[in-house]
C-alpha cells in the first residue's frame, strides 16, 4: 500500500509540474503572438486565480 501512494504522489507531482510547464508555455506563446508589454500584470493574474 505504502510503494502505491508513493508512486501517486509522485505520478501526480509530474503531472502538476508538467501543468505548470504548459501554462508557461502557452502564456509566453499568447505574449509573443500578442506581443503585450506588461506580461507584469498577466501573471498577477494568473497567480491571483492559482491561489
């Protein structure tokens, strides 16, 4: 039981990760194709709604 919720918090760490690793993504490719200035106040937004 133990090396199965071990192996979940891992597997769900990776999958968070690899979440955050895509909203990155796609935020700097909106900025780029947008070209906005105050990328600032984007992510004060998006933490805002994170937390």
């Amino acid at each position: 039981m133990t090396i199965t919720n071990k192996n979940k918090t891992a597997v769900s760490k990776l999958y968070l990760i690899a979440a955050l690793l895509f909203l990155v993504a796609t935020i700097i490719r909106l900025v780029n194709k947008a070209r906005i200035i105050p990328i600032h106040n984007e992510w004060k937004k998006v933490m805002h709604k994170a937390y």
